[in-house]
C-alpha cells in the first residue's frame, strides 16, 4: 500500500499526464548528461512515428527541421542555453514521415544547472500550429493580391488620366489653331493634324483594353509583344507635337530603328509620354530645350536615355523620394503635377523586369535610363 506522500505524487503525476494528453502538446525532454532526448507520443504522432521509430537523440528532430528553418531554430536554442533569453521559443517546419512539413511551436526551458550553470536537464513542448500559419500566409498571400490590384488601378487610372488629357489637350490647341489660320492651306494642315491625334487616339484606347485586362488577370497571363521602340517614340513625340513645336524644343533621336523591347504596349506607351512630357513641363525659362534619346542593346537587356536639359532634381535633397507617390519637387508655374507618374512609371518597368534611374543635377537638366529586360 502506498504512503500518503506516495499517493499524492502518483494522481498528480496522472493529473499531469492527462493534461497534456487531452492539449494536444507534445513533450520532449532532453538530458544533457546522456545526451539523450525523451520524446512524447504526441511528439511522435505530430512526425506520423511510432516510439520505435524515433531514436532518442536532438538529431532525430534536428535533422527533420525544413533548411530554411535552421538557422534561426538553433540561434534560438542557443540564446537560451547561453543564458540570454528566459526560455526557448522557435517557430520552424518539421518534414513528417510522409515527406509533408507542418509547422511546429517549439517551446522549453532549462530545469537543471550545475554548479557552472552549464545547462543538466531541458524540457520542452512541440504544438502543431500548421493551421494557423496557413491561416496567416492565406491571410498575407490575399493582401499581396490586393495590393496588387490596387497598384493596377493606379495604373488604369493614371493611364487614362493622363493619356486622355494630353490628347484633350492637344485637340484644344489644333482647334485654336485652326480658328487662327488665316488660309485655306493652314487650315487643311490642321485638319491633318487633328487626323493624326485622332488615329494616336484611338490606339491608346485601345491599347487601354490590355490595361483593363491586366486589372482581371495575373501578370504570367498577361499579352505582351516584341515592340519597336522607334515606333513607339514616334506616337508619343507625335502626341506632344504641339507643346514641342510651341516651346521650340529639340528633340534627337539616336535610336537604332531595329531595337524591339518585349513589354505591354499601354505601359510602354504611358513610360515615354511621362518622361517626355516631364521633360517638356520641366524646361528652363528661357533656354530652346533640347531632348536627347539614344538606346543601348546589351546582352540581356535594352537600355533607353532620356536626357534633357531642363531645370533638373536636387538629388541629394529628393533622391530617395524620387520614385515615391504624390512626390512632387518643383513648383514649376503652370505645371500640373500629380506626383505619380515616376511611381508608375518604375512600378510598370518593374512589373516585367526592368527598372528606372536618374542622373540630374539642379539647373542643368536631367538624364532617365530605362532598362527593359530581353
């Protein structure tokens, strides 16, 4: 017959061994004496192992923690045992007997020290808390989404917006011309160019529908072409035609006519105007301004300069807001800037591999090097 004493222990170690049962952790306990690790049933069922199946060893974990997790689960262990955290706590992946990985809570603490605090006995918990990580990557993978059909109806927006209104705007002024000319021939000249706004027109409507597309549809299902850059340059020059011809601007093109870059034509065709006509909005008072446009084709890569020699970015001051939205940086008279079509313009480069960058200086103009990814 057992002591009372006796007694007590054995139903609180009962108690004990049925709480844990009935919450699912599992127990490990490891020895550093014997170096050997006791692991729970429960620990063996989250891994689909019987106890035979599992030596008694932190290896027998250790060596089924996923690659990406180890580093950390070791750090983590480490702190501990070295005293510096007050207990150990580790989130990692462990691979199953099936070869599948759940993700496990990993929780312990050191029990037993000797006399040089070197750690004797730790004992820890193993929670299967795979439906909550799948539950906050789902979480984190539906924001990605979001944000990333909020980024595409900027992109329609701002597309729209700007696009429409420079061609508004450029009817406007054929329009005032016209009721200027004095001449049956003058006239007529407006009308051609007003056919040509009109056909420029039209194809970016319809370059619009690619965009309306790339709202409802991943990138990898996009439709992108080979297009020719000079082609393209032409539209967007022949759109600005008005504003360059106004302020007796000059533009050279040093583009090889057989350079194509594989992108969505309602970007590209948003890329160039922006560019250009930022060029144009940021002239200098007084000064003819001059365009320069020449590519380079690299091996992996087609490059566009856009240089110009207008009044130009402080970078040091603005650098790191450049690309940034509703930035603005000049308060140019005259000019509307809405402080998103550098924003755009690199998040649409982006979108297919390529990327932007600037070299200004304040009063001397600036330099846009486009990169397009073959």
């Amino acid at each position: 017959m057992k002591s009372p004493k006796e007694s007590d222990a054995y139903f609180n170690k009962l108690k004990w061994q049925f709480a844990l049962e009935n919450s699912g952790l599992g127990i490990w306990d490891w020895n550093s004496v014997s170096n050997k690790v006791y692991y729970s049933k429960e620990s063996r069922q989250i891994l689909g192992l019987k106890e035979k199946e599992m030596k008694s060893t932190s290896e027998a974990w250790d060596e089924r923690v996923h690659p990406d997790d180890r580093e950390q689960y070791f750090k983590d262990f480490e702190d501990h045992v070295k005293g510096k955290t007050s207990f150990y706590i580790n989130e990692h992946r462990v691979r199953c007997e099936d070869g599948s990985y759940k993700w496990i809570l990993d929780r312990g603490k050191i029990l037993l020290k000797d006399s040089n605090g070197k750690p004797l006995r730790i004992i820890g918990t193993h929670s299967d808390i795979s439906k909550r990580k799948n539950a906050e990557n789902q979480t984190l993978n539906n924001l990605d989404i979001i944000t990333s059909q909020n980024k595409k109806l900027l992109n329609f927006a701002h597309i729209v917006s700007h696009n429409l209104r420079t061609h508004v705007g450029n009817f406007e002024t054929i329009m005032k011309f016209y009721d200027e000319a004095a001449s049956k021939e003058e006239k007529e000249e407006m009308i051609m160019h007003l056919k040509t706004i009109s056909r420029s027109l039209s194809s970016t409507i319809g370059n619009l529908d690619d965009v309306v597309r790339e709202v409802q549809m991943d990138k990898e299902s996009l439709k992108t072409g080979q297009l020719n850059l000079m082609d393209y340059l032409s539209r967007a020059l022949e759109v600005l035609k008005a504003d360059i011809e106004d302020y007796d601007a000059t533009v050279n093109l040093m583009v090889d006519e057989a350079t194509f870059v594989n992108f969505l034509p309602a970007y590209l065709e948003s890329i160039l105007q922006n560019i250009l006509s930022n060029a144009i909005k940021y002239r200098k008072q007084n000064t003819s301004l001059i365009i320069d446009i020449s590519s380079e084709n690299l091996e992996d890569a087609i490059k566009l300069s856009i240089r110009d020699n207008g009044i130009g970015i402080d970078l040091e001051k603005y650098g790191e807001q450049l690309f940034g939205m509703y930035n603005t940086f000049h308060n140019q008279s005259g000019v509307d800037s809405r402080g998103i079509g550098l924003y755009l313009t690199r998040s649409q480069l982006e979108t297919f591999g390529g990327s932007i960058e600037v070299e200004s200086e304040l009063g001397k103009g600036s330099t846009f090097i486009l990169t397009f990814k073959k």
